[in-house]
C-alpha cells in the first residue's frame, strides 16, 4: 500500500507541474489525442504505442469515424481501420483536411509487430503514407508526396497499479512542408487502487524541430479514466500546447463494453470561434467527435446482460489427466482434452450467469481397472458446483450406461436413456495371473518382493494370495458403497436385496425406468426438451470461449502444475507406442522420465513468477531409481527455494507415485485414488527350460562366482536369490524411510502402513499417507492460499514430453513395440545391462 502511494504521490507532481508543448499535424493527426501509451491496448492503440502488441490479445478489430467542426459545418475527416491479432498488426487511415485554400488527403498504411508479455513488452510499426495537397478549384496547383514513417516503444508494466511507456516515431512534421524530424514520448499510467476502476494518466512528448531548442516544441496530455461499472468507463484528457498555431484542448469520452463489442464516444473542445481561430478569450467549442465500434475474440466484461443459454458437454473416451494433440493436423491422429479442461469448461459455465443449465451426453467411458474412479469423483465435483448456482443439468446416455457413467449422471436433475439401450450398475475387479501360463510355455518367472501384499495387482502369482483378496474386497467394499449412496441420494431409492440384484445385472431401458433409475426413455431432442423446459431458453452452445480481455497490469504471479503420469522411468518421458493390442498386458503406456521431471521441477521452482507448485500424479509406479531421484530433487528444491509444494493425487498414485510424493507439504489425494502400495518387486525369467524344448543350447563362460546372474539362460541358485532378495530389502528400507521423512512417521509407523498394500483416498487418509480429501481444484486453491495470491493468478501446466509426433510414428516399429511390451510383462527392462529391474 505505501508503495502504491508513493506511485500516486509522484503521479500527481508531474500532473500539476506546467509543461508547454505542441499539438499533433497532418502525420499524426489530432484524433489520437485520446490514445495514451502506457495505457490504451489492442488493435486501435497499436500505431500511437507498437509495444501493445507484445501483449498477445487474440484477433481484435477497430473501426474509427472522426467528424470535424470547421467553420460550423461538421464533415468525416478521417475513417480508420485497425487489425491486431497476436503480436500482428496492420492499420489503414484516411484522413482528409479542407480550408478556403487548399485541400489535403493521406492515406496510410501501417505494419506492426510486437514481442514480450504483460510485464514487458516491445514492437515496432512501419508506415506508408501517400499525402495529396490539392489548391482552390479551378488552380493547377496539385502535389503528391510518399513518405515512410518508423515507430518503436516500449512498455513496462512491474506491478498491478504502475505502467510507463516510452516510444519513439520518426518523420514527424508540423506542415506538409517542413522537414520531418522524430518525435519522443515517455507515458505514465496509475492505479491508486491497484485496479482498473480509477487511472491516471500522462504522456510528455518532445519534438526536436529544426532551427530551435530540444524542448521548444513538446506536448503534454493528461488524462484520467473511471470505470462506473462492468462495460462501462468514463474519460478526460487536457492536452497543453506552446505554439500559437495549435491550441489547447480537452477531450471527454465514454466507452461501453459487450462481451465482444465496445463502442467508444469522444468529444474534443477548444477555444474558437465560429471560424476555428483560436484565442484565449473564445469560449470553449467542439472541434469533432470520434465514435469508435471494435470487435474481439477475447470475452469483456459488460453490465449488460447475455442471452440466457444451455451449454452442452460431452463426455467419452478416456478420462486423462492431460492434453494430447493433433498428429500431423489431425490425419494421423485426433488430440484428446484433459478432463480438467473439461471441468474448467464446467467451472467457468458456473461462474456465467447467461448459462442456466447443461446437457450433458455421456458415450461409453473408459476408466480403467475401476469403473468409479478419482476421475470421475473430480467431475462430479464441478457438477456439483455447476448446481450449486442454481443451474440445471439434464444427463442423455446416446448409447448403453455402464457403472462410471451412471455415477455421473445421478448428479443430474434428469437422466435420460434410449429405451434400446442397456443399463448396468454392477461392480467387479479382474486381476490376470500368467505365472502357470508362462510355465507351460517353459518361462520359469522367478519373483522378489519386499511387502505381503506387493504383487497383489501384478500378475505375478500362480493366484491371488489371501493378502491380496483382502485388498481387492476392501477396495470393493468402497466403491460399491459410494456407487450405492448415490442411488439413494439423487434417486431416493431404498437399496433392499431385490434392487441390490437388479443393479448386478445388465437391464433394458424400460426395465431402468421402472426401478426409478432414469426419468425418461427417449432420445437425444427428447433430452435437449428437457433441459429448454428446466433452463427456460433453447439457446445451445457447444464451446465454452473461456478467453477474457484482461486489462490488468503485469503478468499474474503463477502456479505451476507438473505431471507425473504412467510409468516411471529413468531418463526421459517417452510417448506410448504408436499401436496399442488389444491383449491384458501385453502393450505399454506413455511414461514419465525422471530426468524430465526433475528439469521441469527446477524450472518452476526457479521461475520467480510462479509461487507454488503442484505435482499431478496419476501413476501406478514403476523405476524405483527414477522414483528415488525425482524424490531427492523435490527435497533440494524445496529447501533452496522455500516454495509451497503440494501433491495433487490424480486416479493412481502408487507405489513409485506415492514414493515422488511424500515429500509435499500437503498431499490432496480424492475418495478413490489408489494410493500407497509402499513395497518392491521384481521378476526374472529363466528361459533354460524354453532353450531345451527348442533344441538350443546356451553356454556361459564367466570370471566371477556370481558374474552371471544377468543371463536369463539359467536357474538362480540360494546364493543368487539372496543376494537379489537383499538388494529389494535395500529399496524397501529406503522407501520406507522416504515415507517415515516425508510424512513424520516413526520407521515403524511407515511399516504398518507399507507392507506392498495398496489403500484408497479414504483409508489412506485416516493412516495419514494423504493429508486431505480432494481433487485438484482443492489443491489449487490451497496453494493459493498458501501463497498469498489474490483473485487474479495463471495457472501454467508444463507440457507432457513424448507427445504423439509424426517421427515417433515414423521410427518406431511393432518389433520394436513387442520386445518392450514383453520385456516390461516378464518384469525387467531389456535395456538394462543387469538383468535385474527393481520396480516400485
């Protein structure tokens, strides 16, 4: 606060002091006399200060009419078109000047190119301008003149309440005749406030003018700009002059603001007389109006309201956790959204008041081992948001619902289903064990872990051990019963043994609607009258543009969001295969490199923009090295930097996903993540048996007792599987003293918890491995909390690596694609010189 009044202080010396200056000329012309550098932005502002379009808005296009007072007559003296998109610019003037003597016409043409942010920016424009100066009608006087104009500025922006601006332009003149010289301009804009509703503003401009003094011909102009309201703002400007040619004026002015439109009205006055001379003894007269209409991509902010609508979401597919793109524009491949883009499509509907419902049409979705998962759980939030404002949702299955959509659609006010199609509500886990398969085919698969419950979900095992059946039933147990409370909540049903059964088996739909499970059987313009009925308007949209006109200063302190999703790995992140079969673990997915994460870590942590980092973990696991680095980094960092760091849970983070979180100040894990899972394993195939039924012999020459426990081609004997044993002992020991640090637990607490056995949110809160319940929304406004940031902050997700590239695609083969997939189902990574692969 005392800086901003230090700001306002130093603001208001310059306003009062008395500083004479010049007007503008026929090169630049008087009709920007409402423009001020440090201040105006956007397509209209771009030619008085370039550096605008390092700001980025998106495309924005102004259209300018100026009507001039001479003589009692008022005329269009200039007619303007301006076109910003990015950091591009391109202007089209054509101003025109008439007096008993001669008649004057310009027409310009201006480039411009921007580069920086809201902090810092910079641009150039590059100007054409053909003058025509015609005499009286009936004279043979008539000349034409081509002159280029360059301009460059600067903008700087530190803080939300302080702007300067400093441009300069070249061929400035006074007259058609004299000789062009270049015109300097520092600008000052201030916000007492810290925010838009009050600004002040200054632009000091000196003209070095041939055969006189540096300073003899400069300009001041002052300004001031209120918002009354949302969409609407209210102007002044007073511009001092020192030359008897020109005149001092003022300028009042308005601007009204829709979501992509604004209008602006200026007036400027003077001291004339009914023939525009100029004296200090006229009364103050209008010289012109200018009326300004500018459309824009970007949505403003309006007091107006916008015609009532019903957005429309669609779900299908995969629920993951971030963005994929297009594989060479699309032919190759279709890029896939994050279903937290989705939810912030939700969220910002929610914040819309034009928006008074939804429909939401749910395709078959694909979740994984568990139908009801951490992702869905994130999803039904917003929808609970979503209603909580009063909105309604109406919830349209195109084809059959199945146990996750269903969940989905009971925070629906009315589901609606097609009576052809199925409904089912039943919960079950397959796990696949393929120790006896690969036996048969003479692979003896030769297992170590560290913790009972460890290879509960790994397939490892002839059949699932007792261990493993507890934690399969206690994970059951959970889903079910949320699965159930949503059927008696939002339908208001009795769950006796008879629905209980109903729900296990597949039903009609007519057979849905009987139990009460639907509302409606119909069709998808059966759902959408639903919704018109519920919301009171048939107005549908299908996107969301979420893009806003921001008009604050400096860019907005950040938050940092890194991804930890798939396998773990050492190294760098790697896409997924180009091919995916359809055979249970046969195939892998993308993975995560540590050496990836580590640098996008210490890229946030060293960023002094961003003031907390959040890392999104969906992942079962995988390299305990790599879990083990990414671990460490987090722990360097976070001493160095004294940055909040918190762990957003996504549908998995286990085993080597709970390893990289541990050290977080705050773990935000949802109801149904599949968390924990603190144990080692590994597997190494001895492939003798399969050599002997096919007739091929391997021999082995060694230096060394043990030198050959790499080689697959032989059985371990009782010294080798100890001296394995003990290095899996080892990793256990370090994971768990990672997890007795990271979350203050004695070693002993850290052991009863880890044992290998995998927890979800709910019970892994209690045994506080996880310090709250919520997905990353809770996550994000903790940070902000944690770091003190106001309403106006950016979220910044660091890319996924390994995105699907056309030289992926390219240079990778099926073989390739089948030796990793076999090697990663059999436990130890091929490329592994040891033979021994230890997995978290």
């Amino acid at each position: 606060m005392k800086t901003k009044l230090t700001a306002l202080v130093f603001f208001l010396f310059i306003f009062s002091y008395n500083i004479k200056s010049q007007d503008f000329s026929l090169y630049n012309p008087s009709n920007e006399l409402y423009l001020f550098s440090a201040y105006d932005e956007g397509a209209n502002a771009f030619r008085y200060n370039p550096a605008v379009l390092g700001l980025g808005h998106r495309l924005n296009i102004t259209l300018n009419g100026f009507f001039q007072n001479y003589g009692g007559k008022v005329y269009i003296n200039e007619g303007d078109f301006l076109l910003n998109s990015g950091s591009f610019g391109f202007a089209y003037r054509r101003f025109t000047e008439n007096d008993n003597t001669v008649n004057r016409s310009l027409n310009q043409f201006s480039l411009g190119l921007g580069f920086g942010n809201k902090t810092t920016s910079a641009g150039m424009v590059f100007e054409a301008l053909y003058v025509t100066n015609e005499g009286r009608p009936g004279s043979f006087e008539h000349e034409r003149e081509t002159k280029y104009k360059f301009g460059f500025g600067l903008l700087w922006r530190p803080a939300e309440f302080i702007s300067a601006a400093f441009k300069v332009k070249t061929g400035e003149s006074l007259s058609l005749h004299d000789v062009l010289v270049p015109k300097y301009t520092v600008g000052l804009g201030a916000r007492p406030l810290g925010n838009d509703i009050v600004t002040l503003l200054a632009d000091f401009s000196i003209t070095p003018y041939y055969n006189q003094g540096f300073f003899d011909f400069n300009t001041f102009k002052t300004g001031l700009d209120i918002k009354v309201r949302n969409g609407l703002y209210v102007n002044g400007t007073y511009n001092i002059v020192n030359n008897p040619d020109q005149k001092n004026m003022f300028t009042v002015g308005f601007r009204f603001d829709f979501p992509h439109t604004s209008i602006r009205y200026n007036n400027s006055f003077s001291r004339t007389d009914q023939n525009a001379s100029y004296s200090e003894n006229y009364p103050f007269r209008s010289l012109g109006n200018h009326v300004s209409l500018s459309f824009s991509l970007e949505k403003r902010k309006t007091f107006v309201p916008e015609k009532k609508k019903i957005i429309e979401i669609t779900l299908s597919g995969t629920l993951q956790d971030y963005n994929t793109e297009d594989v060479f524009f699309g032919l190759l491949g279709k890029g896939k959204r994050s279903v937290h883009e989705v939810i912030a499509d939700i969220d910002y509907a929610a914040a819309d008041p034009s928006v008074k419902g939804m429909l939401l049409k749910i395709y078959p979705l694909s979740t994984g081992r568990f139908e009801v998962n951490a992702a869905i759980e994130e999803l039904t939030a917003s929808l609970e948001r979503f209603k909580a404002r009063n909105k309604t949702i109406t919830a349209y299955f195109p084809q059959d619902a199945g146990p996750g959509e269903y969940y989905l659609a009971t925070y629906a006010d009315d589901i609606v289903l097609p009576p052809e199609a199925i409904f089912f509500y039943g919960l079950s886990i397959e796990v696949m064990n393929y120790h006896a398969f690969l036996k048969k085919y003479g692979i003896d698969l030769q297992v170590f872990h560290a913790g009972k419950y460890k290879l509960t979900f790994q397939g490892l095992l002839d059949s699932t051990s007792e261990e493993g059946k507890d934690v399969i039933n206690r994970i059951l147990d959970i889903v079910y019963e949320k699965m159930l409370s949503r059927v008696i909540t939002s339908r208001n049903i009795v769950i006796d043994d008879y629905i209980r059964g109903k729900l296990s088996e597949p039903l009609t739909g007519t057979e849905a609607l009987r139990l009460g499970l639907v509302d409606k059987l119909g069709w998808y313009d059966d759902a959408k009258q639903i919704a018109e009925t519920n919301s009171k308007t048939s107005n549908y949209v299908r996107a969301i543009n979420r893009s806003e006109w921001d008009n604050s200063w400096s860019e907005p302190k950040e938050i940092a969001i890194v991804g930890v999703y798939g396998t773990i790995t050492t190294g760098e992140s790697q896409a997924p295969p180009p091919m995916t079969l359809p055979i249970p673990y046969i195939g892998g997915g993308r993975s995560t490199g540590s050496e990836t994460v580590v640098r996008q870590l210490e890229d946030a942590f060293s960023n002094p923009c961003v003031k907390a980092v959040i890392l999104r973990v969906d992942s079962g696991g995988g390299s305990a090295l790599g879990s083990a680095e990414i671990n460490a980094a987090i722990i360097r960092l976070k001493k160095k930097y004294k940055k909040p760091f918190i762990v957003s849970m996504g549908s998995a983070a286990a085993s080597g996903g709970y390893y990289v979180s541990v050290s977080a100040d705050k773990i935000f894990s949802d109801d149904l993540s599949i968390t924990g899972s603190i144990g080692v394993f590994t597997a190494r195939p001895n492939l003798d048996s399969l050599m002997d039924g096919q007739k091929l012999k391997v021999e082995i020459f060694k230096r060394g007792e043990t030198s050959d426990i790499p080689s697959f081609f032989k059985k371990l004997d009782a010294k080798e599987i100890e001296i394995i044993q003990g290095i899996i002992d080892y990793y256990y020991d370090r994971f768990i003293s990672a997890v007795s640090d990271g979350r203050k637990m004695t070693n002993e607490e850290a052991r009863q918890v880890a044992e290998g056995r995998v927890w979800l949110g709910t019970d892994a809160f209690n045994k506080k491995l996880v310090d709250a319940i919520g997905g990353l929304y809770k996550a994000l406004n903790y940070a902000k909390k944690r770091s003190h940031l106001s309403k106006r902050y950016k979220i910044v997700y660091y890319a996924v690596p390994g995105g699907d590239k056309i030289s992926e695609i390219i240079s990778s083969s099926l073989i390739q694609y089948l030796q990793y997939s076999l090697a990663n189902m059999l436990g130890f990574d091929d490329s592994d010189d040891d033979g021994v692969e230890i997995k978290y």
